[in-house]
C-alpha cells in the first residue's frame, strides 16, 4: 500500500505526468481512499519538490512540471473526493500595481503558490487599487499580493493598503508584496509582509496563514 | 482489437529545402592563418638546421646521426636537416586517445579538443584546512587526485606537487601511487629519471593488466623537459627514448621565456619553444615511427621588472594559442597551459588571470591543456584555485558551444504559443532545452542579497574552501583491488629499496 504512494510521490517529483496518472487509477482501482491518495501520495511528492527547489537541487521548469504530473493526478481523483475532504491552503488575489506592466516575478509566484495547493485570482498588470477593493469583495481571498517593478509605482501598493483600510476589509486579510525594488523596510512601512524570491513566497504565505488560523 | 501505434520516437524528417548551409558549431577564434604558421614554420626547420642543439645522450646522438643529421666534433652539438624533421612529423599520429582506469576512452586528443588539469611539480601547498603555505606533502596529492575525480570540469590529473614528505628522489613514484588509488580519470605526470619512470610506468601496467593492455588504452601521459634553448639532457631524451620505445604517450614540454630564454618578441618564442618540443619528436619517431607524441610547452615572458616567469601574463596566453595554431598546422597533439596565476594567495587576481587564460585556451583548443590551480608563478598549489578552475572551464565550455540554429532552437512555435505578455516558464519547449541550453554554476553567487546574506554572507573565497573540503569528506573514488593495491606498495619498496643502495 504505502509502496503505491512512494511511487506516485516519486512520479511527482521526477515531474512524469503519464506515470502519477497510471499510479493514481491503480491506486483508486485497489480500493485506497483518494483523500489518502491525495495526502500520502501527491502531496509528500510535491512537498518535496518545495524541498528540493529550495537548495538548489530542482530548476524552476522542474517544478513547473511537477506540478503538473500532481494535477494530472488531482483530476483523476477530484471527482470522488467528499465535501471537506481537502482543504485549499488559501484564497489569494494578485496583482501587478497600477502603472506597472511588468509581470513575470508575479507570474512565477503564483504558479509556484499554486503548485502549493492555494487559489489564486490573477487581476493582471496595470490593476488600479478601486480593482483591487472590487476584487476582495467579490472573492473574499485570505491573501492580496501585490508586486512592483518599479519605484514609481510602489506608492500604489500603499495606495491599496490604505483603500482597503477604509473599507474595513484589511482585517480580514494579510497582504504579501514583492518585486525588484520592493524592501522589506518598504513592506513594514505600509503594513505590509515582503518576500525576496518564489519560494519564500510561498513560506510567507504558508506563514500568514497559519496566523490568521491561529487568532 | 485495433492496436494504434503511438511511436512517439519517431522524429519527422526536416523536409525544408535549405542549400548550402554552413553553421558555426562553435566559437571562432586563431591567432595565425595558414599563412603566418607556415612561416613560423619554415623559421623553426631554419633554427634546427642551422643552429642545432645539444644533445647529452649519446645513444640519441648516434639516432640523429643515422638519419642523416650533422653531428659536431664535440658529440653533443646536432643540427637536424629540415627533411628529417618532415619525416618525423610524417610518421607521428595526429591522435592519441587517453583512456581512464577502467580503460574507457575518454580524451581525444585530436583537432580542437580542450581538456583541462591541474599542474606538475610544486614545492608547496595552500592548507585547505589552515589556509597556511607549507611544503606540500603526499596526503595534499592524495586529496587533488580525490578533487580532481570528483570536479565535473576537469579531465585528467596531475599531482599539483613534487613532495617534501617522503624519499625525496622517489617524489615522483610517491605521487603516482597516490592519484592512481584515488582518481579513474587519465594521469599526466613526470619522473626524474629512466629508473623511476619505470617504476611508475610498471605501476600503471599492474593497473592496466599488462605492458600491451596499457599501450591499448592508455591513462598515463608523461610530462618531461628540455632545457631552454636548445638543450637537452640526459636524463630527458633518456626518459623520452624509454616512452618511445614503449609506445606510450608523452609531451616534450619546452618553458620558455621570453626576453630571458627566448627573444622579447612573440614569434620569436613560440620558434624556440616550437623547436624544442619538435626536437624531442624527431628523437622519439627515429627510436620508435609512430611513437604517440605531444607538442607544445609553458610559452611565456619574463617579467623584466620583478624577473619572475609569467603564468598570467596575457602574452602568455595569446602565444600559447599561437603555438597550438602552430602544431594543429603541423597535425599533431598539443599541449598548453591556463588556470594559472603570479598571485601568491587566493584572491581576485586569481581570477582574473585564470579566466583569462582558460577562456584563450579554450579558444585556441588545445589538447591536454595543463597548470589549473597552479599559483605563485609555479610555486605553490591550492585545491581552492583547482576548483575555481573548474568552474570558470565550465563557464567557458559553454560560451564555446556558441549558438545552436535550427528549428528547435530557433523556437518559432513556442514563441507563438506564448505570444505578447505570456511567459515560457511554463513551457515543454523551456522543459526540454533549459538544462542543454543553459549551465548552471556550483560556487558562482547567483543568490539575490537578501537569500545571499542569510546563508552566511560567504565570499568567494569561502565558499571555495566549503567545496574543496566537501568533496574530501564526501566524494569516494572508486577503489583498486586490495591486490592491486599491494603490488602497487610493492613496487614502491622497490624503488625505495633500490634508492638507499
């Protein structure tokens, strides 16, 4: 049994779609519980993953992958989950700050945080902070992350914090911002949490809202 | 059953008409054209007809005279018809193939192939531990064999010293007996004399299993000297006949310097150090035709300021690639230098002379290309230096690929599907070619400030010395057989046996 899971968790890592695909439908045919498929199988490979991308022993591309050989298996087993058996990390809204059209930081943030099993509701670039507010009200998200290229436009950034202030709706959020010239000086300053690459993005998130669980 | 065939080998054939098409495959890069090696040529056969050169063997003496060279009252003096040398280079192989231990071909010494190694015959050694210079001992050759197995880069060993810990006429046995025990990759090395290079060519037939398994497949090549200008001793020519005769590899590696050895003119000493190693090719094909041979040498200046011979000069490195021009017009083996440094501790000019250098050698393409780690002009050898050799030949290796054209590289179809504002990360296209396309460094700082300060804040120079003393805690060459093993200590008593009559 637990041998079945190594192997799907190993398909995972060495990122073999067809493979995790096979493992998981003899998994399910053998009887085993897919939120056991799920939490033994799909998820240890792709926790190890994180693990190894953050010693520099994966390439970004080879996480990517991985990524998607544990949604190949997550399709299969999705559709005979039960309510509740597993949980989202968490909800989050992204968005490059007004201004700004340079995305590929934010980009590989959220593949990464999705990699991770959270949500996440892309805006765009160039998102005006009016968008932002419309866009926690509409998706009531755990997480807003915001990123910036440039210094010119980092104000917009604090521009959103204090717009979602006065609607009453930053308690109920914790809002992540990075980018080039973003500084965690800068994140404290406006209320922020900041995060210097992708995978302590991901920390950062794992971390907020753990906290947000916690009051 | 209908069974569909999903061969997703199957690789459709280019059917685009495309004609005469010529790609670069590589970086382009040469110091002469057919033109000036021909000259520098004819300049080298006009040296040894005319001015000749001593030679302290009189069994070699009497080779020359036999194939028509004109010996001198004295015995010693030879000048060397320009046909004789031509006949040399004739029957010399334009080839030679080093093997490993486990006598799996790995280095073609043939037209551009660059392969990389440390240096021979140092006198003292950086302390990985202490950072402390002190005379360099048998266990520092021990640790370079184990670096050198274990460092992606670097293509054969050579011992970074002549050790102060043990018989001192038996330096050169003792180093053998420790890189052959500690590295599979090919060993170039020297001897003092006949005697010992016996020994240690008899060390690498109980490796090899026999004097003709190692003629086969070689994983030795010896490194031996003239004395510049024009001089070769006994125990040289005595050591390159013995080879000869044994059919097995060796470079004749002249050091010359200009301004003090050679002439204060570039041409002038790529001649001298040519004519000196071709010397050494001629004796070798009249005792044995087709004895496999290496030209080349350390071809640098002095510094007229300080005296001290070059290794990071840049005329070091732009004669160097003159003298493989040279010999690769001649179709045979070359032998260069790079990876070396003047700096007498490991800091940023280190760098800047070991780039420079390699990144010449490299172009020029040099076969056994040798002195990686090498500082201190030749004094003293460091494991940290050998392995930023080792990343900076990586680095290279890469630019000399240049850059591929065709369908797949050119990646029309991907740059398509991605379109104005998408990205590639995601891409089987970045999957399939990030890897082969792109290297990927093990000490180069690629970090952002922020993960670079909170992993230790480490310098270069640190973390150096954290891979250097890694690999010696972690790396495990793979081992000889006990009873190897015991010949080999065998054999080694011998020779110390035969040094204390």
């Amino acid at each position: 049994m637990s041998e079945l899971y190594e192997q799907i968790a190993e398909s995972v890592v060495n990122g073999m779609a067809d493979e995790v695909e096979n493992l998981v439908q003899k998994a399910i045919n053998q009887g085993m519980k897919p939120k056991e498929i799920i939490n033994n199988g799909l998820i240890v490979g792709m926790n190890e993953v994180g693990e190894l991308f953050k010693n520099f022993e994966m390439f970004v591309p080879e996480v990517l992958i991985s990524s998607q050989a544990m949604n190949k298996g997550m399709e299969i087993v999705k559709p005979l989950l039960k309510e509740g058996d597993v949980q989202k990390a968490g909800k989050a809204v992204f968005a490059t700050a007004r201004g700004d059209l340079h995305d590929i930081g934010k980009k590989l943030v959220i593949m990464m945080m999705e990699s991770s099993g959270y949500e996440v509701i892309d805006l765009g670039v160039d998102v005006k902070p009016e968008e932002i507010i419309q866009a926690v009200k509409e998706h009531n998200p755990n997480i807003v992350g915001m990123s910036s290229m440039l210094t010119t436009t980092m104000p917009a950034m604090k521009e959103t914090i204090e717009l979602l202030k006065e609607n009453d709706l930053y308690g109920n959020l914790k809002v992540m911002i990075g980018g080039a010239p973003v500084t965690e000086k800068y994140a404290d300053e406006i209320d922020a949490s900041y995060s210097n690459n992708a995978s302590a993005a991901i920390e950062l998130a794992n971390r907020l809202i753990s906290c947000m669980q916690a009051v | 059953m209908a069974i569909k065939r999903r061969n997703k080998r199957a690789v459709k054939l280019d059917d685009s008409i495309r004609t005469n098409q010529v790609s670069n495959n590589s970086i382009q890069f040469r110091v002469l054209n057919e033109n000036q090696c021909e000259r520098l040529y004819n300049a080298v056969l006009e040296v040894m007809e005319n001015v000749g050169m001593q030679i302290h063997h009189k069994g070699a003496v009497e080779l020359l005279r036999n194939a028509g060279c004109w010996v001198e009252d004295d015995g010693i003096t030879v000048k060397i018809p320009s046909h004789v040398v031509k006949k040399a280079i004739a029957s010399s192989p334009s080839r030679i193939v080093l093997s490993n231990r486990n006598k799996k071909r790995k280095l073609f010494l043939e037209r551009n192939n660059a392969y990389f190694g440390p240096g021979p015959t140092l006198l003292n050694f950086i302390d990985v531990n202490t950072g402390e210079r002190r005379p360099v001992v048998k266990n520092d050759v021990l640790n370079t064999a184990k670096v050198v197995d274990a460092l992606p880069n670097i293509d054969f060993c050579m011992s970074l010293a002549n050790i102060s810990d043990c018989t001192s006429d038996l330096a050169d046995v003792h180093e053998v007996h420790a890189m052959l025990q500690n590295t599979t990759k090919p060993i170039v090395t020297w001897a003092f004399d006949r005697d010992n290079l016996d020994t240690i060519i008899k060390m690498f037939e109980v490796v090899a299993g026999g004097e003709k398994e190692l003629q086969m497949n070689p994983n030795v090549l010896i490194y031996s000297e003239p004395t510049t200008p024009f001089v070769h001793t006994y125990e040289a020519v005595d050591k390159l006949l013995y080879l000869a005769e044994k059919g097995l590899p060796q470079n004749y590696t002249p050091a010359v310097q200009a301004g003090a050895t050679g002439p204060a003119t570039r041409a002038g000493t790529v001649i001298v150090g040519a004519v000196d190693t071709l010397a050494g090719l001629v004796i070798s094909q009249l005792k044995n035709p087709g004895a496999p041979f290496i030209c080349g040498g350390v071809i640098t200046n002095m510094d007229m300021k300080t005296t001290v011979m070059c290794y990071g000069s840049p005329e070091f490195a732009v004669m160097h690639a003159a003298t493989v021009d040279l010999f690769k017009y001649l179709n045979i083996p070359t032998f260069s230098t790079a990876g070396c440094t003047d700096s007498c501790i490991l800091d940023e000019q280190v760098g800047i002379d070991q780039a420079i250098t390699i990144y010449t050698a490299a172009l020029s393409g040099g076969n056994i290309i040798h002195d990686v780690g090498y500082m201190d002009g030749g004094m003293v050898g460091s494991l940290e230096a050998l392995c930023m050799g080792d990343e900076i030949i990586g680095e290279v290796r890469s630019i000399m690929r240049g850059v591929r054209v065709d369908d797949e590289a050119l990646g029309l179809d991907v740059i398509e599907k991605v379109g104005p504002g998408g990205h590639f990360l995601n891409e089987k296209h970045t999957m399939d070619n990030f890897r082969k396309e792109f290297w990927y460094p093990e000490t180069i700082e690629r970090s952002n400030y922020e993960d670079w300060k909170n992993s230790g804040s480490l310098t270069y120079r640190q973390k150096l010395n954290i891979r250097a003393k890694k690999i010696l805690e972690e790396h495990q060459p793979q081992k000889l057989t006990d009873d190897i093993i015991e010949q080999l200590d065998i054999l080694v008593e011998e020779a110390e046996k035969r040094c204390k009559k």
